[in-house]
C-alpha cells in the first residue's frame, strides 16, 4: 500500500485541519506532493503580497505558529510523522521565502524553484533539524529554515540584478 493510499479513511478534506494541513488538498497529488504543496502557496502568497511589509509580516508568522499546532495534529489524525501529503509547512516555507520579494512573475518562479530546492536538498542545518525535531515543530522548523535560505538567496540575487 502506498503512503497516499495509507491516507484512506484517515484524511477528511471536510476537516478543516485536515484541508489545511493537506495544502487545500494539493498535498494528495500522486507525486511530488510538497512541489504541489508549495504551488498552492501561489495564490495565497498573491492574496497578501500586496499588503505592508509588517502585514505580510504578521500573517507569515501566523502561518508558521498556527502550523506547528495543524501539522502536529494532522499528523498524529494520520498516524504518520512528517506523512508526504501534509504540506502547510511548504506552504508556510513559500510564504517565509518570499518575505520582500519584489513583485513579478520571475520572483515568484524563482522563489519557487530556490525554496524547492533548499526543501529537497535539505542542506545542514535543515537535515539536522529535520531527523532531531520531532512532532508539529519539527515538521515545520525544516521548511520555515529552508525558507529562511531561499529568502536569503532570493534577495541576493536581486540585488546582484540591481
């Protein structure tokens, strides 16, 4: 049985944890869940992205605490630690790399790919934080760090570009 599979019974998008925890349901996608998962961060990253920097600001940290408390919860719903299809923590991950990201479709992609590939990489301090934190904080402190990097990178580079 695979792990989706595994979800059968256990996941109710009717739940409200469970729909968000699930990435609004991208977190069911066959493949690449957590690719699908931070895709679905898009819209949500557009809804605020036009706010004051202490708006998005308060909003991302909202996303991140409240987080901890819906993965940890989802997870022990799912009997799974960290199970692929729980994707908020992408989707609070995206939101942290594209903290004053300037405005345009080539940000956005390239927020995307450089937060992805911190996520998938998972370059030390993250692995570490990945295998040692356990419950809702440590499903979300990797991809909060992995968004931490890619936001770093993201401003570099525009300011190489400026």
């Amino acid at each position: 049985m695979s792990e989706q599979q595994s979800l059968h019974g256990r996941a109710r998008l009717s739940q409200p944890v469970h729909f968000l925890a699930l990435g609004f349901g991208s977190g069911l996608a066959p493949r690449a869940p957590g690719t699908f998962g931070t895709l679905a961060a898009i819209p949500l990253y557009l809804l605020i992205a036009g706010l004051p920097l202490a708006a998005y600001l308060v909003l991302t940290l909202i996303a991140c605490v409240a987080g901890i408390w819906i993965c940890g919860r989802a997870a022990r719903d799912f009997g799974v630690h960290d199970h692929p299809a729980i994707v908020w923590d992408e989707i609070a991950g995206f939101l942290v790399t594209m903290i004053a990201a300037p405005a345009g479709v080539l940000w956005i992609v390239l927020g995307f790919l450089l937060f992805r590939l911190f996520d998938i990489l998972k370059p030390w301090p993250i692995n570490w934080l990945d295998r040692r934190v356990g419950g809702g904080l440590g499903i979300m402190l990797d991809d909060i760090v992995a968004g931490v990097f890619a936001a770093v990178a993201l401003q570099v580079i525009v300011l190489m570009v400026s």
